[in-house]
C-alpha cells in the first residue's frame, strides 16, 4: 500500500505527523483541510528527496504488532479521585504508578480550549492534564523527536496515544534502542472533524456572550445519596466550561456530538479504513472502556464510576500491568469475551452514506450549529430512554443481583 505522501488520497493519512517530524530540512508542514483535519504539504523548494517521510509513514511498509497471547485484565483504580478524573476506570494512572521510578517521562494528550496537543511530564504528579479522553485528533508537537532524544540519553519513557500514533513513533524511531520504552494506546474508533466542536464553541459565544474554556466529554463527578456512590459512566455526559464560569452538562443519549459522530458522520477519512481496528495490536498495552461490564462480569461495575480493559499485548507490557494490579480492584478477563465489546479491536468503522452531505453542512458557514443539529440529530425514542435510563444498566445488575441472590449465586459466576 502506498501513502497520502504517494497517492494524495487522504483515506491513506491518519495524521500522525510523523513525516513532519522526521524531515530534517523543514520541508513539510501540517496543513488542515476544508473538514478541519491536517495532511502532509511538501514544500518542492526544501526537499532533497531523501525518502525518510515515506520511510516513517504506516501505509508505505509493514507494521509491526504483537500478535502473541494476551493478557487481559478488567478492573478500577481503588483511589475515587482517581476515578472521577479518568475517563474510565483509571487503568491509565495505575499503569503510570507502576511504571515510574526514578529516571522517566511520560507523554499523553493534553487540552487547552479546544486545542489538543501531546505534551510530555517529568513527575507522575501531574498526569492530570493526560487524564480524560479528548476526542479530536491531537497535534504531535515535536513529540517523536523528544522519545528519542530522551531514550538515546537513557530515560524511561511511557508514550500514549492513538494506536497510529503508536504505530507512528515506532516507525520514527527505527534502530533507536527501546528497552526503556512502554508504549501505551487507547481502543479508537476514529477521530471527529474538529469543525464540530469549533460551531459548538460559536453558539455559545453567541448565547452567553463567552467561549469554551474547558471541554470535558466523559464527566463523571460522582454523588452521593446516604451511603451510596452514583457515577454516570454509562450516560457519557459532557461538561463544558466556559471562559465565564457558565458550566453546562448535557447526558450521551440528548447530546448531538455523541449520536453524529458514532454514527461517523464526520470522522476523518482514513479512520474508515483504519490499519489497526485488529486484535493484533502496536502497543505494548492496550486501555479501553470495559464495555459489557454489566453483561459478563457486573461484579466490577462498580457504582458507574467507570470501569477499564487492560490489554497486555508484549511481555513488557504484561508485566507491567500485573504491577499495576496492585493499585486496582478487578481480575483476569478471557480476551474473546471482551473483544465482543470492542468492535474498534475487530473492525472498522461502517462508511456512512450521508457523510458528505453532513460535512458539507457543517463546512458552511452559513450553517450554524443550531442549524446543523435541526437537520441532523434526531432525538431518542422513548423506546431507547427506557432501555438506558429506566431500564438501564444499573437497574439491570440490581435486578440481576436479587434474582441470583435468592438462587445462591454470587456476581461474575455463570450460571
Ligand atoms: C479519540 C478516542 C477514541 C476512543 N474510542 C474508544 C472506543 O471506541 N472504545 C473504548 O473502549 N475506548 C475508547 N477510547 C479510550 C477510552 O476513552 C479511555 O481513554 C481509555 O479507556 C483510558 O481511560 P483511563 O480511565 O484508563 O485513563 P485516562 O486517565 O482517562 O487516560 C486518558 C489516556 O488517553 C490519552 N488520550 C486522551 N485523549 C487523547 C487524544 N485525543 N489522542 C491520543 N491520546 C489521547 C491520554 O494521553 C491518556 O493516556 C478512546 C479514546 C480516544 C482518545
């Protein structure tokens, strides 16, 4: 297969950059398109024609993934705090904690705005930033670059990201030694047009006369009622900050931005055809949601706080989740079970047919968001409400959990 680099066709570019950072002579710069996603421009005048972009680029050579026996875990971090700032069940944090001595570095996705970015900390203490699934693309920085100028100085690194980011950075590095390198991703199912959030942003500025300051789009802060802790994990609610105070809360079932893009309306174009939607995997761990959780081990629900999957896919990886146990509740999960829940580690995304027509509306200026959401979101039936709120999961493991009770079964065992 050839690259956008070779074909211009963007369905071969998942953004990685990864040809921007391994040319030498600043001939390539990340230029966004029309959808609002950024490509590889060359700048005729610069380059030497060395191949290195090519040589670096996912779709122009093999990729390497592990495709031996994995490990699978499915827990929560046993610290609430850590839970209620992570997206799901914390494995991120525990993976850090167990990673980290005293010689190390740890690279993540960060927000600013609506700005996303990969950045890298020096102290475990402030993960924070990295915490929270941002779902837009990030922009790679020199990211690359600093992996291998901290290996080749001899630091421990953690990378996370996106599988092709993954895939990404260990093309960059080529021979570079990677014994102290863990390398971190998170299940994807692709990546939305930042347009989106971009008209999100101009309606509130028109409505409340501020803009987004911060964007949170798996809000979890937990409550309590007597004794009991409530999360909304499974409701996926996004909160938004805005630059005057004004925070808004809106729950996955009446929340546009949900309904549009998993019904990939305005995902980036190579995700349709994404290289890494396998069970074999680049990373040495895999991180996901645990979903099904109520279905194959409600034992580990855990009051909707969020729950993780643990994918250990090469033996560094594996042994470092088996430390990080230490610092979740959870156990051993069959990996074919959970891989019916992740249809990312299975399959592509499915092309949707009205994507273009969508795009078009939401490149037009003239089309505002509350234009955009009149013609396309369509709100939930009160079929679907009563499946996931009255009927919902919660309920269901309750249900669940009298029903067995009285036949003497415990939660996780089959009957
Ligand atoms: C774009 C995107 C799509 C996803 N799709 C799915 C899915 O379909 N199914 C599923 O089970 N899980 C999906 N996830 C993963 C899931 O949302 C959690 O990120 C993951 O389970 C880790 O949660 P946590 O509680 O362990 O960690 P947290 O502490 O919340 O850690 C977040 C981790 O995600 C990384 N991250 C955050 N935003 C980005 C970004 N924009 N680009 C690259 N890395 C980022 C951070 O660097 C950090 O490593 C997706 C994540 C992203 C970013």
């Amino acid at each position: 297969m050839k690259g956008f680099l070779s074909t211009n066709d963007k369905v071969h570019c998942c953004g990685c950059e990864s040809c921007k950072q391994v040319c030498a002579h600043d001939a390539i710069t990340m230029v966004e398109d029309e959808e609002g996603f950024r490509y590889p421009k060359i700048d005729k005048s610069k380059c030497v024609n060395c191949g290195l972009c090519k040589l670096v680029c996912s779709y122009e050579s093999e990729i390497k993934k592990h495709s031996e026996e994995k490990y699978v875990f499915g827990g929560y971090h046993k610290s609430i705090d850590v839970r209620d700032k992570s997206t799901s069940g914390g494995a991120f944090t525990a993976i850090v904690e167990a990673f980290c001595d005293d010689n190390y570095v740890i690279f993540g996705a960060k927000s600013e705005g609506l700005n996303v970015y990969h950045d890298y900390v020096e102290s475990k203490n402030e993960i924070d930033a990295f915490r929270k699934s941002k779902y837009s693309q990030s922009n790679m920085q020199e990211s690359y670059k600093q992996v291998k100028e901290f290996l080749q100085k001899g630091k421990k690194v953690l990378f996370s990201g996106t599988p092709c980011q993954i895939s990404a950075l260990e093309k960059f590095l080529m021979k570079t030694d990677r014994k102290n390198l863990l390398t971190v991703e998170v299940v994807c199912e692709g990546v939305p047009s930042p347009h989106y959030v971009k008209k999100l942003d101009d309606y509130f500025n028109k409505k409340y006369n501020s803009r987004i300051k911060s964007l949170d789009y798996r809000y979890k802060k937990t409550k309590k009622f007597f004794k009991t802790v409530y999360g909304h994990w499974d409701f996926q609610v996004m909160s938004i900050v805005l630059n005057n105070g004004k925070h808004l809360k809106k729950d996955r079932w009446f929340n546009p931005f949900w309904k549009l893009w998993l019904e990939h309306l305005m995902s980036r174009p190579s995700c349709y055809e994404c290289l890494f939607a396998t069970s074999d995997r680049c990373a040495d761990i895999t991180l996901g949601d645990l979903w099904g959780v109520h279905l194959y081990c409600p034992e580990l629900y855990g009051d909707n706080l969020g729950c993780s999957l643990v994918i250990g896919n090469s033996d560094k990886g594996k042994s470092i989740i088996k430390n990080a146990e230490k610092f979740m509740f959870g156990h051993k999960l069959d990996f074919n079970t959970a891989l019916k829940y992740q249809s990312p580690m299975r399959k592509t995304i499915n092309t949707n047919e009205k994507r273009e027509d969508f795009l078009k509306d939401l490149c037009d200026e003239r089309m505002t968001y509350k234009k955009i959401v009149k013609k396309w979101y369509k709100k939930p039936s009160l079929k679907l409400l009563w499946s996931k709120y009255i009927w919902g999961n919660r309920q269901k493991i309750c249900f669940w959990n009298l029903k067995n009770r009285k036949r003497g079964i415990k939660n996780g065992e089959s009957n």
